[in-house]
C-alpha cells in the first residue's frame, strides 16, 4: 500500500519478534501508532475503507506469534495518550492504557498514593492488565481496584465506558475479550497515605512491599529468557507445574522451546524460538496432559496467526 493519507505514526514492514516477549513474529506490512482518540477513529475507518485486517496490540507481552509474512496489520496502542496518570484528589486515579504496570506502581508510591504496589511485579501495559484480568493473588488483582474502564466500541466508534461489576472478572478473563472494544483509560480505586507522624514509616513499609513483589517474580519466573509468563489456566485444583513434574515434561524441548526449569508454567525460548516453536508445544503439553489426567488445559497466552 504505497499512499497512506493518514495523519498516524506508522512503520512499513515491520517484524513482530523485535516487539514480543517471546521474540515470536513474522513480518507485518504496517504497524500503526494513534496517540489520541481523533487518530484512532480515523486510522480505524481507514483500515475498514481499505479492507485491512488488524489487530490491537501494546506491550506484547503474553502473546506468540506465527512466523512469515502475515496477513494483517497492527494497531500497537502503546503510544496512545502519553500523559501521567491523573489523581482526583479523593480516592481516583484515572490512567491510560497505554501505561506500564510496573511504572504505575512507582508513580503511585512516589505520590504517597497506594493500592497498586502489586503492579510492580507484572510487565505490560494497564489496557492489557485489564483485558487479561493481571494480578497476582485475590485481593492483588483488577478486579480488587479497578473501578471502570473507557473503551471505543469498535461497533459504533463511540468511546464508552463499562463498571467493574460489568466485566464479569474471572482468573485471566475480562468481558473485554468478547467484545470488539479497544480499552482507552482504567479508572483505579486508591488511597493517600496519611499525612501525619506515621508518615515516613508507612512509606518505608509500602515501599518494602513494592521490592517483595520485585524479588517474588525475579525469584520464581525465568527473566533471563523469552517468555509469555504462565502458559495455561491453572486447571483447579491441579497445578500444571506439579503435573509436568510428574510426567517428567520439566525441560521437555521442541525446537527451540523449552519448558522452563525454573517455573514449569512458563515456556521459555532457547536457540531462536519460533512461534512454532511455542505453539507445538503448547499442543504437545495438552494433549499429555489429557492422556493423563483427563483435563483441558486452557492457554492464557495470547496464539497468534496459527491455524
């Protein structure tokens, strides 16, 4: 497509592995960059008027990818509304979703705002956290502080918003990922840490629960290598690592995929990873597992661009 009359940033021929975790991806022909709601709508009718298939990407964090040239184009709203987040004064802070849940967490603390300390243990961005319900434990979670989101139905092009109630949170899962929607802003419940003699205390113990989030997942995930974090829905109350131990899968190898000795649950990527790679083996996994225990594992990382 040679004339792109489009006030939107974008690249031509673009490879996706540079921009995944998991260092998976073929080539796309355009990746595109809105940066406001205008550029959105517009580059959305845009991709209608040229009968472009596309996706909604950011932080490209729990996804793999097909290799090869792939038939669709990437709107990556990780560029869209570049602002600090914005504080009400009371117990609201509204943040787009293009901003990462690890600086959320130290912007919040460097304010004396808290609430989003668990942020600092998971990458990605608030839009994909709350596409894909991120959290750690209950009470860790969106569903914990989220108090709505605004989002562009892509129906009817016009920005919406949508309670928390209504999401219908579950392990992994938002409404979100049943509707053709893309998240704008989330609007997140927090609280003042009190101005009083307490004060430098408080922030030292908030601050020290920041760090403990830090160290869990730099302890118990396997950084060093690409990943999509988990894998699969843990099928309760079965523990998908505990299994794989069993069935001495731990270090199972297909191609240059690897299921991880740090954390069973991952699948990391040694010696060029495909995304085939990744997805066979994520096939391999099911299909062992049904032999064995009769369970369907359910992928929570994002397949892109396989069959």
């Amino acid at each position: 497509m040679d004339n792109i009359n489009l006030k939107v940033k974008y690249l031509r021929d673009v490879n996706l592995s540079t921009y995944t975790y998991t260092k998976t991806g073929g080539n796309v022909s355009l990746m595109f960059f809105p940066k406001n709601i205008t550029e959105l709508k517009q580059l959305i009718i845009w991709l209608r008027e040229k009968q472009l298939d596309y996706i909604t990407l950011s932080g490209m964090t729990n996804i793999a990818v097909a290799s090869g040239n792939l038939n669709f184009v990437v709107v990556n709203m990780s560029e869209y509304n570049e602002s600090d987040p914005e504080w009400d004064g009371t117990k609201f802070l509204k943040v787009s979703a293009s901003y990462e849940m690890k600086k959320l967490a130290v912007w919040t603390f460097n304010r004396d705002l808290k609430g989003l300390a668990w942020m600092e243990g998971i990458p990605g961005t608030v839009g994909a956290g709350i596409y894909m319900h991120a959290g750690f434990l209950l009470g860790q979670d969106m569903q914990t502080y989220l108090v709505d989101a605004q989002y562009l139905d892509l129906d009817d092009m016009q920005v919406k918003t949508i309670s928390n109630q209504d999401l219908l949170f579950r392990y992994r899962y938002s409404k979100f990922q049943d509707m053709n929607a893309i998240i704008l802003h989330g609007r997140f419940l927090v609280s003042k840490i009190p101005d009083d003699w307490k004060k430098p205390l408080r922030r030292i113990k908030y601050k020290k629960r920041i760090q403990e989030y830090h160290l869990r997942r730099r302890n118990n995930q396997p950084l060093n290598f690409p990943s999509a974090g988990t894998v699969f829905v843990p099928p309760y109350p079965f523990h998908v690592g505990g299994m794989l131990r069993e069935l001495n899968l731990v270090g199972y190898q297909i191609g240059g995929a690897k299921i991880s000795e740090k954390s069973p649950g991952f699948i990391i990527g040694v010696n060029s990873m495909s995304g085939e790679d990744y997805y066979q083996l994520v096939l391999y996994i099911q299909k062992e597992i049904k032999k064995k225990y009769n369970l369907d594992l359910i992928p929570e990382v994002r397949l892109i661009g396989f069959e």
